[in-house]
C-alpha cells in the first residue's frame, strides 16, 4: 500500500495576495520550427479555414482559454523585418531566418496573426525588432497596427483589407537582448538606450499602449541583477513591465530536483521583484513596476542540437518535446508559483503554443492532440480566476541537490468573487507516497461540498501521443471530506491537483 502522509492549510478571504490578471495564462506563437506553418496554419489541412488556419488546432488554443499571445518571437523577432509580412501574399519575399535556421515565407504576419488570435478570444502581446533593426520601424508598426487612417502606415494597413486599427496595446521592446545568441546582442547600456528611445517614439504614436522591457534572458545568466538594474534605471518611467524568461528539465535522474522547479521560480521572481523595487526606491520614482513572465515551460534543451548545427529547411521539426506526466505536474507547479505571486507578475507566457515546446501538437495534413502538460495549464486557466488567497502549507519537506530542502506539496487557492467558490491548486512533490491535505476552510463556512480532479499514472513517463492522444488525462477522485470545518482531500503520489470547493446551494 502507498504509504501517506500529512499536510495542511488554512483559506481566508481576508489574506488575499491579489485579483489574477487573465493575462496571466497567456501563450506565445514565435515563427519557430512548425508552431506557425502546419501548427496554426495549413491551408491545405481538410480543417482549415478560408484563411488557411487549421480548425482543429483552434478549437484546442480556445479550450486552453489563453488571453495574450506573444508574437512573432523570440529570437525570431530580432531579425525580422516585418514588412515582409503584410500585403498580397503571392508577393511576399522568402527570407531567411537567422535565428532557427530556416526558411521563413511571410505567409502570416501582422494582419493574419492578429485577426486570428482575436479569433481565439486573444489579444496580441506584439514583440518589435531591436537587433537588426530599432526606433523607425517600431513605431511605423504601430503606425500601421494602431493608427485610425490617413498616413502612409496607416492607410497601407486599409489597403490591405483591415480598414480598422488592430489596436494592439500589448508591445515587447525586442527579445533576450542580453544574449549572445541573440541576433543584435547588446550591452546592457546599449539596449537601455535604445529601449528609452524606442518606448518614448512608440508612445508618441499611440499613448494607450503597455510596454515590456527586456529583462535577463535567464536567471543564470553572469549579468543577471545588473542587467535589470541597468536597464531599468534608464527606461523605469517609460515601461510598464520588466519580461522573465525561464525553462526547466529533468537533468539525469534527478527527478526530485525537476519536481522543484517552482521553488526556483519563486526564487527567480522574488529577485526580479527586489530589484525593481530597489531601482524605485532609488530613482524615487512613484508607481510599482510589475512583471511579465513572458517565456516559460519544461524544455529539454539537453536534446537540442543547437542553431549552428541546423541544416536549412521549411518549418522544420524544432524541439518538439513530447511530454510525461512528470512534465504536466511540473507545468502544474510552475503555475501555481505565478499565482503565489499575481500582486507582481500580471503576465506570462507558455511557451510555446503548438508543436515546438507546447502543450498542442499536430501533424501536417493529420490530427491535433492535447500534450499532458495541456491539461494543468488548460484546468488553472479556466478556474484560476478571481482573488488569489494567502495559503502556506504545511507538512512533510524532502531534500534536492538543487534547491535544498523544499516542501512536499505546494500549493495555492482562488476565489471567485460573485459566488464564493474556491479552487485549490495543490501539487505533491512525493514520488512514493500520498499526502492527506486538511484544508481549514473555518473563515469560509459556506464551503459545504467539493470536487477533486488529479493528473497522476501508475507509469509517471506516460506521454499522449497522435496515436493514443488521451493515454493521461486528468481523473476525478471521489475523496473530498468535509466535516468540522476541515476539508480532506488525498493527493496521489507525483500528482497535481484541483480541489473545487462550493456552497451546498451552488
């Protein structure tokens, strides 16, 4: 028999951390191996749509309920001109990508995606070239995006078919241009500089719109933290958020310090928060900055060959992950770290958002189909919405050689504010045993009746594939006790877990 242990946490409506901004369950479409091409769009596919977009690839983005797709990179986006990407489509030159080694068509670009992605119940999160290119071509793409008509930009974009503004409010002041893979890589000097210069000019054209600074491609990065500080110092009055990027794996068989990876996260952010609050209080500057995760998932970068050793090709088959159930719990802990911390992150980023690292997969000309990771993230983003609730738990902790010691489960909770309901979120970290979760819902006595959905497999490195697409999927237990005040629910062991709590009436 599983052995079981013991953990606990109290919910309070009157600890709250903050109100989740949806845009916290956003995604990210990078013109990347085939999360473009034969991903979202496949004019020949028998589901497509007039556009070219696959149908059966859309009807599992909208199940994912993500409000903020970041596009079109990435490191893509650093050398991308995006002109390239508008007008009639038979005239639209080939290029080659730089950054992943292909062959880019420009058959989606800015009209296409946006269209498209509002389609889906998304608003665009739109990234802007400055590697190869910087101020001018910022904003004549705002211009052309924003602008109500009667300029140059503006009247190209009525030209093209879109008579009204796309008024995207969302921009990405370049991408990772800490890196020295990054085409354009520049000092950190050098990227305030120009970020300042760029946000200033782009904010003149349209003032509505939210700006995102590049932040440290990594936090291991030799210049993180001086990075931020530098970059911030120059552009903290122009911006509206600081981006995050970070990627987890499973290194050896040292699953127990994969199963960590949220602790790293909440490490991450709680720096990233301390310098921006230092550069405040510095600067004396009034307002908080916020941040936006912008890129984050499990990828096995172990396995990647690397750019250099990338033959030339059409949406080639770039890091398509196929993940286990340890990767879904993994993505499970990941959210909740975003949700422990929704007073500062207001927006992030699953990376990506078909085939290349993403919880859809397809096949060209052949069928879509739900990763494991598809489920936590899809599940959160559904439920995840309203007040998110100060819980610590407590209960049994285990040791990694990368983090130290860290709990065995981690959790959070959200209130919806009109009915009064709770979600728990709990992930259990144990490999080999149950944990008993006593919930002290004592400040909520409406709470009477609750549900239990748990991703867990006797075999943790069960994947879904084309052929046996629902080999995992989420189960619901039938364990949730309630008496005195105390919920009970039992978390499998390697499992992650949603708990909806509710009142007898609802």
């Amino acid at each position: 028999m599983t052995p079981l242990q013991h953990a606990a946490l109290t919910l309070d409506p009157a600890f709250a951390i903050a109100e989740v901004d949806p845009r916290l369950y956003g995604s990210f479409v990078e013109h990347m191996g085939r999360c473009v091409y034969t991903g979202i769009y496949e004019p020949d596919h028998d589901s497509a749509d007039g556009e070219g977009f696959r149908g059966d690839v859309a009807e599992l983005v909208r199940e994912l309920s993500v409000p903020v797709l970041r596009y079109p990179g990435g490191n893509f986006v650093s050398g991308y001109t995006w002109e390239d990407g508008i007008g009639p489509r038979e005239d639209r030159p080939t290029r080659l990508d730089l950054a992943w080694k292909s062959l880019e068509p420009n058959q989606v670009g800015v009209d296409e995606f946006t269209t498209w992605a509002r389609r889906m119940g998304s608003e665009p999160m739109m990234a802007v070239n400055l590697g190869t290119r910087g101020i001018d071509a910022a904003r004549n793409l705002v211009e052309y995006a924003n602008h109500p008509g009667g300029t140059h930009w503006s009247d190209l974009r009525r030209r093209n078919g879109v008579a009204e503004p796309h008024g995207i409010r969302l921009w990405c002041l370049g991408n990772e241009m800490d890196g020295p893979w990054q085409i354009g890589h520049k000092t950190a000097a050098e990227y305030a500089r120009l970020a300042a210069e760029t946000a200033k000019a782009m904010r003149r054209v349209d003032p509505s719109i939210e700006l995102v600074v590049c932040g440290s491609s990594h936090q291991r990065m030799p210049t993180f933290g001086d990075w931020e500080a530098t970059v911030l110092r120059e552009t903290y009055d122009l911006v509206d958020y600081v981006s995050l990027h970070s990627y987890y794996e499973q290194r050896g068989a040292d699953r127990g310090s994969f199963l960590a990876s949220g602790a790293n996260m909440d490490r991450f952010i709680e720096s990233v928060v301390a310098t921006c609050d230092h550069v405040r209080g510095a600067g004396q500057h009034s307002k908080r900055l916020n941040l936006a995760f912008d890129e984050w998932n499990v990828w096995y970068q172990a396995r990647f060959p690397g750019e250099d050793n990338l033959d030339w090709a059409r949406r080639p088959r770039l890091i398509e992950d196929e993940y286990s159930v340890v990767d879904a719990v993994v993505v499970g802990s990941l959210l909740i770290s975003l949700l422990r911390h929704a007073d500062r992150v207001k927006i992030a980023c699953l990376a990506q958002l078909v085939n290349v690292i993403a919880p859809i997969r397809s096949e060209p000309g052949g069928p879509a189909w739900r990763q494991t990771t598809f489920h936590p993230f899809a599940l959160t983003s559904r439920h995840g919405r309203g007040s998110v609730l100060r819980v610590e738990p407590t209960g049994p902790t285990y040791e990694t050689s990368w983090m130290g010691e860290v709990p065995v489960v981690t959790a959070t909770a959200v209130r919806d504010p009109e009915s009064g309901a709770v979600t728990l979120f709990a992930v259990n970290r144990s490999q080999d045993s149950q944990v008993a979760l006593d919930v002290d819902v004592r400040a909520l006595p409406e709470l009477a009746v609750g549900s239990h959905l748990a991703l867990f497999d006797s075999d943790p490195e069960a994947t879904n594939t084309a052929d046996h697409p629902d080999r995992v999927t989420p189960r619901r237990l039938a364990d949730v006790k309630t008496a005195d005040g105390t919920v009970t629910a039992v978390l499998p062991a390697l499992s992650w877990n949603m708990v909806r709590l509710g009142s007898a009436q609802g």
